[in-house]
C-alpha cells in the first residue's frame, strides 16, 4: 500500500477475523487426552476471549484421531456465544451427518494442493479427494451448513518442493465452481510460506474471487509466522486461522513447531492498531492453562513473557541502589 495512512505497520482500527484452531488441529496432535469437559471451557474461554470463529473439533474416526473421540459431546455442550461461527473439520458423509446433527455452524473440508501429500495424509488422489468432498458439500447445502475448504500445502509440499501457483489457483477455483465453497483457507501446512509469496498469493486469490471469503492458515516452523501475516494483510487479507499456546503442527514436518500462536498474533496486532475483537488478556489466560492440560509446555512467547507493558517491580534493594548512586555526587 503506498499510502503511510493505510502501511500494514498501522492497523488503523482495520478489522482483522482471528479463527482459532487449537482445539483442532492442536489437541489432535497432542499424546495425552485432554477431558471432555476441559475441552468444553477451554472452547468457552476462547469464546469468551472474542475469536471470531473457533474450529472446535473433527468428526472423524475414533480410531484415527481418538484425541477428538468426544466431538458431539464437545459441540452440544458448548456455550454458543452470539456472532461466533462453530466450526468442525469433516472428511467424509458420515462425518458431515455428525457434525449437522451436532449443530455445527460450518464444516471444513481438506485436502492438499499436492498429489504426493494427499496421497501420504488421506490415502487418496486429488481427484478422489475433490469428489469425495462435493459429496459433502451437497449435503452441508441440504442443511444450510457453511462449507470452507483447507487446501493445504498451498505455499510448498515437504515432497515435491515448490507446487506450480497456478496449480493451487486452479483447485481454489474448482472448490468455488464445483462444489459451492464460500470460503478458501490457503494453509501453509509444513511452514513453508515467505512473505514475498504470500503477498503474491493473496493478491492474486483477491483479485480472482473478490466475492469469496479468504482465509490464511501459517505454522511457525522456520520463524515467519508472523511476518507472513503481516504480508497478507498489506496485499488485502483480513482473516487468520491461528492456534491457542501455538500448538498444533504435520507428521510430515519433523521437528516443526506448531501453528502461528494466537496470544501471540494478537497482542502483535494490538500494538499495531488493529481491531482484532480479541481480549488478549483472557487469550493469555486461557493460554496459560493450556500445559496443564496437554501435560507439556507450549511455543507461546506472550503467555510466558506478558504483554509489552506488563511491567515488574524494581529489585528489593532498589532504594538501597539509588541511595548509594546519589551518594556519589556529593
């Protein structure tokens, strides 16, 4: 943007939708099984804290996910605050039953803009992919239940390297034509997004389907993960999947961190001017609580450090210091 007015550096009071998924896509990740009833407050809490959407669970086998076993259970019990959409990841017809019966707001459907990361994390072709989701959709459209779709592997495959963009492009499209998406989440799965990249992606996703709702979703893995945030917002995005503590991550990044930490996205966004609806302070204690549950200590940098200004007492021997300092100069 070359107006200083509009500079990505001032928000400007611009609104920016913060979409949490740790209770997702970090809780599936994590070994030890977090309560039912954790779950649920820990939902409640980021409700509370002013996410704009939370996707709250995935409606998938027991057997391969049992982290996310209690899902209907999550999504009834939950206090359903006004203007927050409640998302649940479906993969199959069986899964958008569940989610519909639960009450989901929305579904998200997934699958990669890589033939080989397809193949490796849903055992299927691309094309088998796509017809099993329209499949889906037809039935969310049946229900009136949004349908969002994750494409992942959008910026690079851990397998092939860098995937042709007008490859990704043509997917989106196919998404929005074919099966009747009303929103595209570009996700940088194994963190291997760079802000010059991105900044062309979104521009060029914006000027293609002005009318669809466009969604980033960046993992922390090589440390730019908020600065591709930064980057999409100045070429025109305004809407962020992001992760509680910065939990979260892919079987097929090895020693990656996890997904970009909401706190600490937030507080970011904060001091640079933005409207993000976010009450960072209860994001951080919700974050806070989170080690307990998951039995190990997360990225989150905020959470452990406070806010910019959560300023600490002088030393006990302050007075004693500046006593002796003045002391000097006579």
């Amino acid at each position: 943007m070359n107006n200083a007015d509009n500079a990505v550096w001032n928000g400007a009071s611009r609104r920016i939708r913060m979409y949490e998924v740790g209770t997702r896509d970090g809780l599936q990740a994590e070994a030890a099984f977090v309560p039912t009833e954790d779950k649920i407050e820990l939902v409640n809490a980021l409700s509370r804290a002013g996410m704009a959407k939370i996707e709250v669970t995935a409606f998938v086998s027991p057997k391969a996910i049992p982290a996310l076993s209690d899902a209907e259970i999550v999504l009834r019990e939950i206090e359903r605050m006004p203007g927050v959409v409640y998302s649940a990841l479906v993969p199959n017809v069986r899964g958008a039953e569940r989610a519909i019966d639960a009450q989901a707001n929305e579904m998200n459907l997934v699958m990669s803009a890589s033939e080989s990361h397809n193949l490796a994390n849903l055992r299927m072709t691309r094309d088998q992919s796509l017809r099993g989701l329209a499949e889906v959709a037809a039935l969310a459209r049946q229900a009136g239940v949004a349908v969002n779709v994750s494409l992942s592997c959008s910026f690079g495959c851990p397998i092939e390297g860098d995937l042709a963009e007008s490859d990704v492009f043509a997917w989106c499209g196919r998404f929005i034509d074919e099966i009747g998406a009303t929103g595209i989440t570009l996700c940088d799965t194994t963190g291997m997004a760079y802000p010059g990249q991105v900044a062309r992606m979104v521009r060029e996703f914006i000027a293609r389907w002005p009318g669809t709702d466009l969604t980033l979703h960046f993992h922390n893995t090589r440390g730019m993960g908020l600065a591709n945030v930064l980057a999409s917002i100045d070429a025109g995005a305004r809407c962020f999947d992001a992760s509680i503590g910065g939990i979260g991550g892919c079987p097929y990044a090895p020693g990656a961190s996890g997904n970009v930490c909401s706190e600490d996205i937030a507080h970011a966004l904060e001091l640079m001017g933005y409207d993000t609806g976010i009450d960072v302070q209860a994001l951080m204690a919700a974050a806070r609580r989170l080690p307990a549950l998951i039995g190990r200590d997360t990225p989150s940098q905020v959470a452990k450090a406070g806010r910019r200004l959560d300023l600490h007492p002088a030393p006990a021997d302050f007075e004693a210091t500046r006593a002796r300092a003045l002391a000097r100069e006579h």
